[in-house]
C-alpha cells in the first residue's frame, strides 16, 4: 500500500539526550563513538544535505534544525509518494548520481534497499544502542542481520476507526471480532443499500496486515533465502472471512486515496476502516467534513479475547551508502527521529513510534476535538504494544506490491477466490525472486 | 563533409538510444550476483512470456476492431465536410479537431471520471433513470472504454488528414463526373476514395504504430481500475511495470525491442500492400 498521509512520529527528548549521552560517553573507545563525533564536527562545520520525503511534517522539522544549526542547509525534496520515490532512489542509486543524504523509506520497502546495500548502516553512529527507544514493530523492522538500515519516523498499529453516527443510526454495535465485523457489515448494508461498512479493491498493504493479525507469517528470510507461504493456518483465516465480504458485495468497491474514499467518508457512505494509527491525523485534515463523526475502537480480533494487532504501513528515515555528506545527515536523522524533532511532528499530527512518547500520559491523555472528545491515543497506544511478532517483509516486497492487483485483485472483479489469487501471487513472487538471484521455496 | 554533422546529431540522437538498449537487452541484472551476459536469454523468455503474448493480443484485438471504426467515422465526416453540403463547416471542423488538442492524459482523466459508476456520469445517468449500466471500466469492458477515448482523441486528426487531401482533388474531375451525371455516391467511390488512398495508407500506418504504443490511457486509468488493467495490459506498460517497480532494465529493453520490430513489420506490410494497390 501507497500511504498518502502524513504519519509522523517523535522521539522523545529524553531519548535523544540519552543517546548522545551514551555517544559522548563511549567516544574514543569504540567505532560508535568516533563516528558520531564525525556528525558533530560535521554539525559545526556545516554544510548542505538533501532530504528526499513526502511527509509533510517534515518541513517544520527541517526548518527548526536550520534554525539551530545556521550553517547548514536542508533541502527537503518531494519527488513522489511512495513507490514513485522509490522508483527515483532506486534509479539515483544505480547511475550512482544525484543521491541524497537522507530518504524517508516505508517498512515494508526497507528489506529491498538493505538487501542490496543501498543504505549506510547506522551502528556506527551508536544507532543499535536506541532498541528500547522504539516500540518492538518499528524497531523489528528498521533492523536486519545486526544492522540498523534506518530510525523509524512513524509507525502504523491497527485499529478500528469507525463512523459513530452511522452506527448509531442503525443500531449498529462496535464489532470486536471479525465475526462481528461481517455481521455488521451486513447489517449496515441492508439498512442502506448506499453504505458500505467499508471500501476495498485490492490493497496489499491491508492483506498482509490482516494475515498478520491472523498469526500468519506467509515471508521467511534468511538472508537470500526465501520462503513464501500463503497457505499457513493464519492465511486461511483470513481468506475465509474476507471471502464472505467479497461474495456478499459488502465492500464498496472504492479505491483507498481516491476522491471518491474522501468523498464516502465524508458522507458516511464508507462507515470504517480498519488501518494504521497515521489514520487518525489524515481524517483530521483531509476529511474535515465529518468532524465529530469519527471514533476509534480496539481492532477487530480473530478469536475474542485475544490481544494481537498488526502495522499497517510505517515510515523510516534511512541514509543511502552512497550519500557524501553521511555525517551530516546522522545529525539530522537523529534530530528527526529522536531528538526536539519528534515533538514538532508529533505536534503536527503524526503518529510517533517511541516508548516514551506513547506512554507519555499528556500524549495518550490528549482530547481530540474531531473524534468527539475521545482520548483516541490511548487506543492506538495500547495497539502499538499489542503488535504481533516475527512478520517479515520479503527483500522484493515493493515488486511483489505491484502485481498484487493482477493477481489477488482478480479476486475483487472475477470468479476467482482470493485463496486462487494468494497463491497466483506467490507463485509469480516466487518466480521474481528466483530470478533476481534469491533462494526461494513455496 | 557537410553530412558530417547531421551524421553526427543522427547517430547520437537515433542510432545511441537503439544501441544502448540492444546492449541492455543481452544481459542480466539481478539483486543477488549482479550482472552477467546472457546473450538471447531474455529474447527467448519474452517470447515464451504468456504476460507479454497476452498483452500483444489485447492491442491486436484494439488494432483490428477500433482503428477501422476511428477511420471510417474520420473518413464520413472528411467526406461530409468536403461536400459542402454542411452549414457551419468550420464549426464542426474545429469542434471535431479539438480533442486532439487536449493532452491524452487529461483525456482519459476526464473519460475516467465520467465512467465512475458511483459519481461520475454513468453513475448520474443511473440514479436518474433508475437503470443500472454495465460499469465500463470491468475487466470486460475496459479496453472498449479505452477504444472509445482514443477513437474520441483521434478523429479529428485522421479528418483533418483527409479532408486536406480531398482539398487537392482537382474541381475538373467533378465537374467531368457531372456533365456524365455520375451520382455522389459514385463520385466519392470512384473519385474521392482512389485519390486520397495515399493518406488512407499513412493514416492506418499511424494508426497501427499508435495502437501498438497504447500506454497513457490505460496508464492513468489504472489507478481507477487496477485490477481490470494489469501491469501487463498492454506491451508498452509491461515494459514500463517491468523497468520502473521490477528493475528488470534488461528485461524491459527486450520487451521494447521486440515490440519494435512487430510494430515495423506490420506497418511495412500495409505500406506494400497499399502501395501496390495504387500502382
């Protein structure tokens, strides 16, 4: 999934001085040291670095850091949401010209970039000593075979956001289990024809998080080798639900990011969604119309009473290998993803991915207006700890992303069953990866 | 010597491109091992590609039902223009010329919306009526709503080709046709046609090439159908799938190349074939 919102974290700033605290501490003695004296001899000489991102919030955080530093410059580039910016890094890395310093990376792209040593790893710099700033799925996800690929700038923990005057209207109950979740959709629909309990076409992002969810682990990795799976017990489950909400039409076949999504859930016609935390701020801005429609549920579960959720998207600030001015961009990662930076952003709305944040009382403790006074933090909060573990994103996730329409999607517009298109997905999944030189079994 | 130049400009302007992407074409490059050469490996698997057969077919199939319905409607309204039997000819003219003017891409922007079933035009047409309309844009019916916008885009054009070679028909041959009380249906068939045959032949060769390119229409419509249009929908937007979320480069050059060729070879087949009619 292409997430076209802004999802934020902070870190928080105790944190931040925690960390250059343990860097200061240990200079000269160890490799970690000597690189980040590197970034603050950098920080002081000056200079230029180039920031390719769409997060929105980012701009503020830049700002902030010029003001600071008066000697450096940060020029923040938007060349493409998602895999648009991927297709651009990808394309800079191979003419080896024109790379920046610092790229904002999904964690579901992060294993493709890695795998090919695209990205400078931060250990050096005393990255690996941040592992209990962050929540375990970021983290997890940030880091691979001993190295740290990236810091993470937001995360995405599930949860159920709902349209509470639609369900009020028909007497619809919150579900807290899938089960529950396909009876009120069906209940929904009937009552009006026009409404949906929730739109979906086809999106990858959203499959995997529910399989996730569901205890499935379809991706092993281990190096180059490679197992893809979508057959396991949790998969299954998954299928089996969603199958009913395709064969019942009780998803309204509206893509996510079109006008027409911002359109339904203005006019309750799209009356849920079940997403990352970054949700709670895109409604904010981008669908203004329904403030005081909106609240925020737990995730629906697969069996009642159990407490797994899943990511659902998730961003990462990450320094390609061939950036010449690493040094430079470690001093404003680190300020973006740990340090004043992360208050800025989560000022303006993103969703933050460090401990200290999330359990920061004013934090989860905060009224949002738009959802009706709810303190909505404390749901999602409680997701992000919530998070399953052990999911793994494939080193050619972004490839796989793209074909999921032509494969799975069949499932949306044909007879074919959404076990037939997982299956063709493997399959030509399995066939790329071969290709590409990987070791990968079914 | 005074070719030096244009040899120069021409070879790195058309012989460079073809070259690097033969080049690209005979090797491999993989995330895991790098580069290597393979020599026709990745010609052998394009044409063993069911993604790629497919998508050839599909533009096959566009080829053979919406260009001669795109030139017939072009060749009616050349030939009703030219009659002069038309009140307001150059109002029409320019109204029927003007798609053309708009970018493709904010053509098929603007036929998308109108095809959305639930806001768009076909969706107002159904509320209204309390019908319910096939959605054109389905797996079934999507390359027809393609067809539509290009045949929308490309009339005006194709007249405008032949209504300038009507324009050249020299006035003695009708006023010959009259004074033998030829019919108008015998003028057109007998005098208008066989005159412009030469730009009948450019136009359909035109035509071939652009049916064959089809890349920016299913392209912008693929974010409101992605599951009708495939990444492989057509041979163009596989190359391009392939390059830009594969990084299969060489793969995709190959792909391009070969379509090349198919695309020279059909288009020389009608040349001859036209000519030869004309002689």
């Amino acid at each position: 999934m292409t997430v076209r919102s802004r999802r934020v974290l902070r870190g928080t700033a105790v944190a931040g001085v925690l960390a250059l605290g343990l860097a200061a501490c240990s200079s000269g003695e160890t490799g970690s040291g000597e690189a980040a004296q590197d970034a603050e001899a950098a920080l002081e000489e000056g200079g230029e670095i180039t920031v390719w991102a769409w997060d929105p919030t980012l701009e503020s955080v830049a700002a902030d850091f010029e003001a600071e530093n008066p000697n450096i410059t940060v020029n923040l580039e938007n060349v493409g949401t998602g895999n648009d910016q991927y297709t651009a890094l990808q394309n800079a890395i191979a003419a080896g010209d024109g790379v920046p310093d610092v790229a904002q990376i999904e964690f579901y792209a992060l294993p493709q970039f890695a795998i090919s040593e695209a990205l400078a790893d931060l250990t050096p710099y005393g990255a690996d000593q941040l592992e209990g700033t962050f929540t375990p799925g970021p983290w997890g996800a940030v880091q691979q075979e001993g190295a740290v690929n990236a810091l993470p700038t937001d995360s995405g923990p599930m949860a159920l956001f709902y349209n509470a005057r639609v369900f009020d209207e028909h007497g619809i109950e919150v579900p807290t289990t899938w089960d529950e979740y396909v009876e009120a959709a069906r209940q929904l629909h009937e009552a009006d024809p026009d409404a949906y309990l929730t739109n979906d076409v086809g999106d990858a992002g959203f499959t995997t998080s529910l399989i996730w969810q569901a205890g499935g682990r379809p991706y092993q990795v281990d190096g180059t080798d490679v197992t893809v799976d979508f057959t396991d017990a949790g998969t299954q489950q998954f299928t089996s639900t969603w199958q009913t909400m395709l064969d019942e039409e009780l998803v309204a076949p509206v893509g996510s990011w079109s006008d027409e999504w911002y359109q339904g859930l203005s006019d309750g016609s799209i009356a849920s969604l079940v997403i990352g935390a970054w949700m709670r701020g895109n409604l904010e801005s981008s669908v203004p119309g329904a403030s005081g429609d909106w609240a925020v549920a737990p995730m629906p579960r697969w069996e009642s009473g159990q407490d797994v959720t899943a990511e659902n998207g998730g961003s990462s600030l990450a320094i390609p290998a061939a950036s010449e001015n690493a040094d430079l961009a470690w001093a404003f990662l680190e300020y973006a993803t740990v340090g004043d930076g992360v208050a800025t952003r989560v000022a303006e709305g993103a969703f933050p991915a460090t401990v200290a944040e999330l359990e920061d009382p004013a934090f989860r403790e905060q009224e949002f207006e738009y959802f009706g006074g709810q303190a909505v933090n404390e749901v999602l909060a409680e997701s992000a700890a919530q998070v399953g573990e052990g999911w793994q994103y494939l080193p050619f996730q972004v490839y796989a992303n793209s074909i999921f329409n032509d494969t799975v999607g069949q499932a949306y517009v044909s007879g074919t069953t959404l076990t037939e298109g997982l299956a063709t997905w493997q399959e030509q999944s399995v066939a790329y990866g071969n290709d590409q030189g990987f070791t990968v079994d079914q | 010597m005074f070719i030096g130049p244009f040899m120069l400009v021409f070879a790195l302007v058309f012989l460079a491109p073809i070259a690097y992407s033969l080049y690209l074409s005979v090797f491999r490059t993989q995330m895991v091992g790098g580069t290597t050469f393979v020599g026709l490996d990745n010609y052998a698997r394009a044409l063993q590609d069911p993604q790629f057969w497919e998508g050839l077919s599909r533009v096959s199939l566009f080829l053979v039902v919406q260009v001669p319905i795109m030139l017939g409607i072009a060749l009616l309204v050349a030939l009703a223009i030219d009659s002069g039997r038309l009140y307001g000819k150059s109002f029409f003219r320019i109204s029927i010329f003007m798609p053309y003017a708009v970018p493709a891409v904010v053509a098929s922007l603007m036929w998308g919306f109108m095809y959305g079933t639930r806001f768009g035009l076909v969706g107002n047409i159904n509320d209204t009526f309390g019908i319910t309309l096939p959605n054109p844009l389905s797996p079934d019916l999507v390359l027809a709503s393609i067809a539509n916008i290009v045949t929308w885009e490309f009339v005006g054009y194709n007249m405008l080709i032949f209504y300038a070679a009507l324009r050249v028909v020299p006035h003695s041959l009708y006023e010959a046709a009259e004074i033998d009380g030829a019919s108008q249906w015998q003028v057109v068939r007998s005098i208008k046609i066989p005159a412009i045959r030469g730009a009948l032949v450019i136009a359909t060769i035109f035509s071939i090439i652009g049916s064959f390119q089809l890349f920016n229409e299913p392209s912008i419509l693929q974010s409101l159908a992605p599951n009708a249009i495939t990444t492989s929908f057509t041979p163009n937007l596989y190359a391009y799938s392939l390059s830009f979320s594969g990084q299969q480069y060489n793969y995709s050059a190959t792909v391009a190349i070969i379509m090349g060729l198919i695309t020279m070879v059909i288009a020389y087949v009608v040349q001859l074939r036209g000519m030869r009619k004309e002689a």
